[in-house]
C-alpha cells in the first residue's frame, strides 16, 4: 500500500466520483475513488487512480486566511462511509485548494 498526497483545487469542484464499498467486520461502509472525472480537477492532476481510498484532506494555504469553521488542520476520512466523506469534504467548501492523501494499494 503506497500513501499519495496531492494539492487539488477546488475552483469549480474537485470532480471526485467516490463509492461505498461495505466492510464485512460489521462497521459499515468505506469510500474509495470508483472513477476520475474527465476534466475535473482531480484528472487535472493526473495522480489519482480509480480505486484510491481517501485517507486524509487538509486545506492549503495561510491558516489565518481561511473563512471561519473550515479546518485548519488535517481531517481524517480513512474508513468512513459514503455520508461522513462527503460531510467532511464539505467543510472545505470554501478553500481554493486542499491537500488530499488517498491510499492506493500496489501488487505485491
């Protein structure tokens, strides 16, 4: 397993297409990247792969600029579900960029 951190911006959307997958321990359910949108921003970047699962996202920029109740620190989304990603993506709805760390699992 190989952890990506890459800057996205968020002028116009990330164009992040996620899904839930359920998790046979009992605790629900957890997102992973099911496709990249052609022209997002996130295919923008060319670094995100179907399959990647979101670990963590974090605003970019001076702390001190952010629009009052965005996070200014890193939020960890590994292993919530399809509701709770979203709900904490949401909270940087107005930052122009964020920082997002996905895991990306690598054959052997």
């Amino acid at each position: 397993m190989a952890l990506e951190r890459v800057t996205v911006s968020r002028v116009g959307g990330l164009g992040l297409d996620l899904a839930e997958f359920e998790c046979q321990c009992g605790n629900g359910g957890s997102c992973s990247l099911s496709d990249v949108i052609e022209g997002s921003n996130v295919a923008n970047t060319g670094q995100f792969q179907s399959g990647d699962a979101p670990v963590s996202v974090a605003a970019v920029g001076d702390p001190d600029t952010l629009t009052e109740g965005v996070p200014t620190g890193m939020v960890l989304v590994d292993g919530l579900n399809f509701d709770a990603t979203i709900g904490e993506l949401g909270r940087f709805k107005d930052c122009p960029a964020l920082a997002i760390t996905v895991k990306r699992l690598t054959p052997r």
